[in-house]
C-alpha cells in the first residue's frame, strides 16, 4: 500500500517558484483544491488550533516549497559523514521523534527545491575528502520518501550517487512509497533501511505512519529491486513483554526479506532516550502519551551538545545489548550490525 501525503495547505516561497522543481510543484498542486499560497518570506507563524496538540498535528498538515539557503552540510554521527537536506520534517506523527524539539515551533513540512545545487554541494564534499569514500544521510531531518511522490528528488539523489566512485548515499523511512524510486539506477549506491518496531510500539507510539506489514512489504520490493537493505531497530522499549515481541519482529523480518539480502544486510540499534525539553514537549503535544519517560528508571548523561540525556540504566543497556546481538545472530547470522547506541 503506497501512502500518499495529502498537505491541507501548500505555501510557496516566491523564489522557489523560479526552480524548476518549483514551478513543477505549484503546476502539480494547481491542479487539486489544495489551498495554495505565495509568500515573500518562508517563516510560517500562524499555525492555525486551540492548544498545542491541535497546532502540531496541523502544522504537519502544511507542506512549505522553498529554497535550502545554507549549502553547509551538518555532520552525522554515528551514522554518515555527512547530513543530506532534501526536506525537513514529516507526515508521521511518532511521539519520540526527536524533531519535535529540533524543529521546535515550527513542525511544518518543507521540501527543498534547489535539488541540483544540493546535489552540487554534496559532489564537492565527496570530491575533498576522495580517496575515502564519503557517506550521506539523506533522513537525519525529515522521512524522504514521505514525499516523494511530490518531489521525484530522492530518485535524483539516488541516480546521482548511483554514478559516484567515492559517495554513498541512505536513507531511512518508514513510509511505503517505494515504486516511485524501484527503477532508479542506483548501482548498489544507496542503502534503503527500514524502520521497524515491535506492533505494540508501533501502535501505541508512531501515529501517522504506516504498518509494520506495509513497512516489511516495501522493504521486500526494496530488496528485490537490488538495492542494498538495512534495518532501524528504534527506538528500542523496556516495557513488559519486550523480549518476546522484539524475537516476533526479528521472525517476521526474517520471513520477509529474501534470504540472499541476509549477507548485506544491516541492523542500527538505538535505544529510547529523552531529554528534559523533548518530555515537555512531547506532553504538550500528546496528552493522553503512554510514552514511558521516568527519569528515576533512567541514567542521565550529558550529550555533546550542552544538554543532557535520559538513557537506560547502565545494566539495561546492557540487557538490551547482549539481547540483540544474540538474538539478531541467531536469525541473520551473515547480518551486521552497525552500532547499538
Ligand atoms: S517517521 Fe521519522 S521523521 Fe517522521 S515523525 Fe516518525 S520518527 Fe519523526
């Protein structure tokens, strides 16, 4: 099943509309009753609901078309060199999703219509750093194929490195329109990952977005069409049962995922942490939240970036650490696992 995001409002940035990508959009939006608007500067304030539940969930409902104004790529650990922006923020509606602190008040959906330009920057910072292979995540702000559909950009950006000796391209999502991107020629470029959870945090935790099925089905024709797969294993939970669910979900990927894809196949493992900031948020935004975040279950740990983070106790993590690698090598024993954090 292939979701297709339906925006209650598009607003155009006035200079994306001199972008091909632009132009292409607005002619596209034109033909539906989509409620369309042009606007000088891209700050988008008046987010329309009575508290702060309502403003998000319609502020995800906004798509902004604008131009990418800084070209100065953000690293990213621990999974690429390097962030690649093709749009920022998403339809899904996950409670932990760490955008919500990062995008703060402006929740709002925004695709990038600079595409080439992007793509430009992105071959001068593969061209520095060659010999050495450089990696991009093409996810780090946003679900990318979410929108897809409107844009075509991913399939560019696959295409693109899909001709680079020295640039690797992945992305992760969890959204199911991958027949908009199954005939790119990605030349084993661009790793596909999945993100995949156990159907009870699925269900409980990451509104919006598709099933756990759909998600493994699209993962299948991702497969099958060569591209290199890998699997998003987060947030992990601690909650009662998760043994036996995560061993579930581990069958039913196995089950799904051509036996041939096991040998480069991929695992991340992250597990759930917060931050003081993200709770309130995440509080404000879903009330009835059943989203476990008490600090006394948890370690706080000071993060790079001068704030700190609520992580599982030292002896959890390495429950969950032990768990994982004996469990994912008992199913996928030719499988790597690239980190658990
Ligand atoms: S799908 Fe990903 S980017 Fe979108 S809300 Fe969920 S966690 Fe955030």
């Amino acid at each position: 099943m292939q979701y297709l995001f339906s925006p209650e409002r598009v607003i155009f940035e006035e200079k994306a509309l001199s972008y091909p990508l632009g132009k292409e959009l607005y002619d596209k939006f034109s033909q539906s009753n989509i409620p369309m608007e042009i606007r000088s500067s891209m700050r988008v304030t008046d987010l329309a609901g009575k508290n702060p539940a309502e403003k998000y969930r319609r502020a995800k409902k906004i798509l902004a078309v604008t131009v990418k104004k800084s070209l100065s790529f953000s690293t990213c650990k621990p999974s690429a060199h390097y962030q690649l922006p093709l749009s920022t923020s998403c339809p899904g509606l996950c409670e932990y999703c760490y955008l919500q602190t990062t995008l703060g008040r402006q929740p709002y959906i925004r695709v990038y219509v600079n595409i080439e330009e992007i793509l430009e920057t992105a071959q001068k910072y593969i061209n520095k750093r060659i010999p050495q292979t450089t990696l991009f995540e093409a996810s780090a702000t946003s679900d990318p194929l979410a929108l897809e559909p409107w844009t075509g950009s991913l399939f560019k950006t696959i295409e693109f490195f899909g001709k680079q000796e020295h640039g690797l391209l992945r992305f992760v999502t969890k959204f199911t329109a991958v027949d908009y991107i199954l005939s790119a020629k990605h030349n084993n470029r661009t790793r596909v990952r999945f993100s995949l959870n156990t159907a009870h945090i699925i269900k409980n935790h990451e509104r919006g977005t598709p099933s756990l099925e759909h998600r493994l089905n699209a993962a299948a024709k991702i497969a099958s069409a060569g591209y290199p797969l890998g699997i998003i294993l987060a947030p992990i939970f601690i909650y009662s049962g998760w043994e036996e669910d995560y061993e579930n979900l581990l069958k039913v990927i196995k089950r799904k995922i051509p036996s041939h894809q096991e040998k480069v196949l991929t695992f991340e493992l992250i597990t759930h942490r917060f931050t003081k900031r993200a709770k309130n948020i995440i509080l404000e935004r879903f009330p009835q939240s059943l989203l476990e975040m008490e600090e006394n279950k948890r370690q706080f740990k000071w993060g790079q970036f001068g704030y700190g983070k609520f992580l599982y106790k030292k002896e959890d993590l390495g429950k969950l650490k032990n768990y994982f690698r004996e469990n994912i090598s008992t199913f996928f024993p030719e499988a790597k696992i690239e980190y658990f954090i």
